[in-house]
C-alpha cells in the first residue's frame, strides 16, 4: 500500500514537472515570436535578446552535424573560433575586438531583423529631435565626431564648446566642473547632422552592443584618449535610499526623478588634469552599475570580486589601470579607470604657459640626466603619470 502512494506520488511529481517545463518552452516561443513580429519588435531590450540568441547559436551550432566539406568545415570552424575570441575580449577593452562584434550585430540587424530606413525611427526617433534624450543626442555627436576625429572625438567637442569650465548648475550652491544636458541639446541642435541610414544602424549598433558586451553608457567614453574615467564614485547609494523610503517617502521620490543624484548616476570623467561630471549620462540602475563593474577588471583573469575581497587593482588590455570596489568595502558599487596616453606625456605641453614653465623644464631635465632620485608627489589627476612617462 505504500509502495503504491509513493509511486503514484513520484508519477504526480514527474508530471507536474513536464507540465512545468512544456508552459514555460511555449512562453519563452512566444517571446521569440515577438522578437521577430509585430511593433514590439523595434525595442532596444527585444533586439538586444534576439542578437543574443543569435550569437549564442553561432557559437555553439555543431558544425559537424551539417555535412559541410572539409575546406567549407575548416573557414567556419574559424570563423567560429574569432568570434569567441572577439566577444571574450571585447569586454577587456579590445577596440578592435569591439569593432568585429558590432560589425557581427550589424549584419545580422539589416539582414535577418529586418531594420531598414522607414523602421528604424521606431527604434529611435532620429527624425524628432524633441523625442531624443540627452544620451541619445551624445551618441550621435560621439559618431559624428568620431568620422573627423577618431578617438580625439570627446575630447574635440570638449575644446570646441569650452565644455572643461567652471560653471553653476541650477541646484547647485557651488560651481563645479559638469556638462550638462542642457549643453548637450544646444550643441546637438547647432551642429545639426544629417544622418542617413548607415549612419542612424551604426548608432543603434552601437546602443545594443553596450547593453550586451559593453560598458553601458560609459561604453564610448572609455575608448576615447582622456585621462580618465570613473563611475559610481558620487551620489546616494541605493541602500540609502532605501532606508530613507521607510521614513520619508517624498525624497525618496524625488531621488527616483533624478532631483537627488544617486550613485548609478554618477559618471566622471578626468580631462587635462580637471574632474568632469557628465551629469547628462547615467547607468540607470544599480544593476547596471554592477554589471560594469564586475566586467571591467576581467582582463588576464584577476581573481573573483566577492564581499570577503571586495576590491580589485588591475589593467585592461589598453594599457589602462582600472580600481573596482564593491559593498560591504565601499558604499556602493564604483570603479575608477586610469588611461595614460605617451603622445601627451610633453612637458612642454603641460606647463611652457605656466608661471616659471620653463625653469621647472630645465630643471627636470638637469635631474634626470644626472640620474638623481626623483619624488613625484601630488594628488589625484595632477599627471604625475604623465612626467613619468614622458622621460622613462
């Protein structure tokens, strides 16, 4: 008698099981559908999923199972085998390897997605400035300015509309270095591109591959010849807010309109020397923060960030010094990457307008031809690096 309740209990429970396993395959058939039909089709979060699945497949199809010759097996197995290796290290900074995956995402967009000119406005309303956000406009700028001059692009705009100055931002008590989103939108209006199709898919290329591989909205920024950029490094973090929204719901609204910087909105970047808040960008969330950071440091495999080690030292493939910190270490989520760029390291360039440049020159160099012991000292960002380098 009991044997028989056991095995029916083992039956009941097999069959929940399968019942279980067949609803869930057929949601997840019909959210398939849905990335290939129908207006829901032409959203960041559905394409970012269909070039996923797409990907995955590539990678992992069993090209011995298709009866292909030796000489077609041969070209995909390494067409296969590139393509690893380009998603493996795009994510350490790779711009080359970066290059090949959206290239990939590229075609597979215009040829099996189906975005084509009158679509791809569904995407993003490139044809309604009104409708564009401040990141949407700084993508377009970064790619327009990228044509003319490559990764010189940021810092270009920067020089061009005295971005690096201090000002005051409304709310503020204190002037500081930030760019707005109201900077922003007046230079987006002034330069006025005039994008054709290949121009609008690369910035949606764009777009999906920091969602996917990148670095968020910081992804662009990262690969352009500054001195620096951090994230999660100010603002409130969200177990803050979330102790503040059992007492006091109306700032904890009022953090959520982005009225009170939180740390996922916190982007920095170092430039000649000067900290500059790109108060206009933003991670969005503190999931996405995270996902930054924990991919950021990856390059040459580091070790694990975990609560017991909750710090990282490392570099990327660039040559950049990257710093990651997580919780219970720190606050909040934050990282902080250090680029070196030798064509800058001049010190001619750095201090011939200063005040007595040219004796510190002189002086400098007498030191270092007569081979003394030399303390570079100063604080965040002075380019003390940049010295160094410039006589290694």
């Amino acid at each position: 008698m009991i044997a028989d309740i056991v095995g029916m209990f083992v039956v009941i429970v097999i069959a929940f099981v399968a019942v279980t396993h067949f609803i869930k395959k057929n949601k997840e058939e019909v959210v398939d559908q849905e990335v290939v039909v129908g207006d829901k089709m032409f959203t960041f979060e559905l394409m970012v999923k269909f070039i996923k699945k797409r990907l995955d497949e590539i990678t992992k199809v069993n090209l011995y199972d298709i009866g292909l010759s030796e000489e077609e097996l041969k070209r995909r197995k390494n067409k296969k085998y590139e393509l690893k290796k380009a998603l493996k290290g795009c994510t350490y900074g790779d711009v080359n390897d970066k290059k090949y995956v959206k290239e990939l995402i590229y075609d597979l967009l215009a040829k099996e997605y189906g975005i084509d000119e009158t679509n791809i406005v569904r995407v993003m309303p490139f044809d309604t400035p009104s409708l564009l956000t401040a990141q949407d406009k700084f993508d377009i700028l970064i790619h327009e300015y990228k044509k003319t001059f490559a990764y010189e692009a940021l810092s270009e705009m920067i020089k061009k509309y005295n971005l690096d100055v201090f000002k005051f931002v409304e709310g503020e008590s204190r002037p500081s270095y930030v760019i707005t989103e109201d900077e922003i939108n007046d230079i987006y209006e002034k330069e006025n591109f005039q994008l054709d199709f290949n121009d609008k898919l690369e910035v949606v290329v764009q777009r999906i591959y920091q969602q996917y591989k990148g670095f968020s909205s910081i992804d662009e920024v990262r690969d352009m010849n500054i001195d620096g950029i951090s994230g999660g490094v100010s603002g409130l973090p969200e177990s803050f807010l979330s102790q503040v929204a059992q007492s006091d719901g109306d700032f904890l609204k009022q953090a959520m309109e982005a009225k009170v910087p939180r740390a996922c909105d916190s982007i920095w970047i170092m430039f000649h020397g000067k900290s500059i808040r790109l108060a206009f960008l933003s991670f969005g969330t503190e999931a996405e923060l995270k996902r930054v950071c924990q991919n950021i440091y990856k390059y040459n495999n580091p070790g694990q960030l975990s609560d017991t080690n909750g710090f990282k030292i490392n570099e990327m493939k660039d040559g950049s010094r990257v710093v990651v910190v997580r919780p219970s270490m720190s606050e909040t989520w934050a990282f902080f990457v250090r680029k070196f760029d030798v064509r800058r390291a001049s010190l001619e360039q750095m201090y011939r307008k200063a005040s007595g440049g040219d004796e510190l020159i002189n002086l400098l160099k007498f030191l270092v031809k007569g081979a003394r012991i030399i303390s570079l000292t100063g604080e965040q960002g002075c380019r003390k690096d940049d010295i160094a380098y410039g006589y290694d």
